[in-house]
C-alpha cells in the first residue's frame, strides 16, 4: 500500500526541504502540516504545496 501524499514526501527529500519549512510558510505548526499529510490530499491543496516547495527552493537557491 502506498502511503498517503508520497508525491508530496519524495518532492521534499529530493529537494532537502523540512517539513517545518513548508508548514512555516504556508503559516501553519509543523505538527498541523504532519497530520495533514496523513489522509490524501485533493489537487488544489497539493499544488499549493508544490508552489511552496518551489519558492523555498528557490529561496534557498538565492541564498547560496
């Protein structure tokens, strides 16, 4: 069985992205964001994810 959200997981290995950086953004508790990602997410709340890791990234990228 695959667990809930892997897209959203492997995104954030791949990229060396914390969990607490994209909760922080999104202006959550790293524990709310945690617990979110426990049941599927719908689309509309994954991309919003998805273009949060990518401002961090490059964020992060800048900042090099």
């Amino acid at each position: 069985m695959r667990r809930a959200n892997s897209d959203i997981r492997e995104l954030l290995a791949k990229e060396r992205i914390y969990q607490w950086e994209v909760a922080h953004e999104l202006g959550m508790k790293e524990s709310n964001f945690t617990a979110m990602l426990r049941t599927e997410l719908d689309d509309e709340k994954k991309v919003q994810i998805f273009n949060t890791v990518k401002k961090i990234k490059q964020r992060n990228s800048s900042n090099i």
